[in-house]
C-alpha cells in the first residue's frame, strides 16, 4: 500500500513509548489506521489532533501490515478546542467516524460532508450555525452504511426541534453503528448534547 492523500484525523491511540496509532479519514481510501512514529512527542503532538487536516504520506510493504504514515499538517483545529461546544461537537464527529466506519472503504461523500462539517463548526459565531449541518452529516453516516433511517429535517429557528432531532438520531445510532461499542463512544455525544442544552 502506497497513498499520499489529504486525510482529516479522527483518533488517536498511545502506542509504545512515543508513538501513536492514528485513524485518519482519506478520500479514496476511507479510514485508514496507520502507525506514527513520534506521534505523542513535542513536534507531532499538535499535529495529530482529531479534527486537523494533515497530508498523509501511508507506507506499508502488504495489505495485512499496519501502515506507516508521515504527516505533515495542513490546517490545524487546535484554537477551536479551547472554546467548550466546538471542542464537543469536533471530539464527537471525529469519534463517530473513527469508530463506526470500516477500514479502507472509501466513502468520499462523508470525507467532503466532514470536512465541510469541521469548517462550519469552526466559522459559525454559535452553534445555531453548525447544529443542522451536525445532524446532516449523522443522517448521511447512517446511509452510508446502510441503515436508511427516515428523519424529518427540523427548522433553523427552532431549537427545541433541532434538539429532539438531535436526541431521535442518537438513539438510531446507538442502535445500529455503534451498538457494540456505545458507551466508548456515546459519552462524548452526551457531553455535547449537555452543552447544546445551555443554549
């Protein structure tokens, strides 16, 4: 396996001493989990954070080895982590993605929904601007694999039915993605749904 593509970072997991197993999320090649030597020292560090854009060069001498990736970051989310409902909504939409998408199945309309998801929530002056997008992109994930779940869109300026909305498609989820693994995941769905109730 050769790729060099423009990938968004979904996760990431401690791995030996220094180094990271990163989730990262290409166009061509869906999710695609790959070994990044010096991932949790001071240079990679804040590249590797779930949500930024990198180009990834992905390396592996055959299909059943783990890749090795070199990233190089490209557009960083970091300042939007300090801020708590963007930081929810980027932690909860890169969560999804990592765990609810098989590897190396290539779903480019979900990588261009995400990016444009992540753009949103870091543009938007509050989240009545990124919510619907939000629940956009839940929809389109659960079509994506399958699961044709029929979800009426809700008004912009009607909060109260973008959060039922927001409540009913977190059901669907739990049930079908991630029922085996809700609760690793679903905690940070809850913290968003949490924060979006403040509003």
């Amino acid at each position: 396996m050769q790729l060099r593509a423009p990938a968004i970072v979904c996760s990431t997991r401690p791995h030996g001493e220094t180094a990271v197993i990163a989730r990262l999320l290409t166009q061509e090649s869906g999710i695609v989990a790959a070994y990044v030597a010096g991932g949790r020292g001071r240079n990679l560090r804040p590249v590797v954070i779930p949500g930024n854009v990198v180009d990834a060069e992905i390396r592996a001498r055959s299909e059943s080895q783990l890749p090795y990736a070199r990233l190089e970051l490209v557009e960083s989310r970091g300042p939007w982590l300090t801020e708590p409902l963007p930081s929810a909504a980027i932690s909860w939409v890169t969560a999804l993605t990592a765990i609810a998408l098989p590897e190396r199945h290539p779903y480019p309309a979900l990588y261009d929904a995400l990016e444009a998801l992540l753009d949103a929530i870091c543009v938007a002056p509050s989240a009545r601007g990124w919510a619907l997008p939000l629940l956009s992109f839940e929809v389109l994930l659960l079509r994506e694999l399958g699961y044709g779940v029929p979800v009426p869109r809700p008004q912009d300026e009607d909060w109260v039915a973008v959060l039922d909305t927001f409540d009913r498609l977190g059901r669907e989820l739990a049930r079908y993605p991630l029922a085996d693994r809700r609760r690793d995941v679903m905690a940070a769905r809850d913290l968003l749904r949490e924060r979006l109730a403040r509003i």
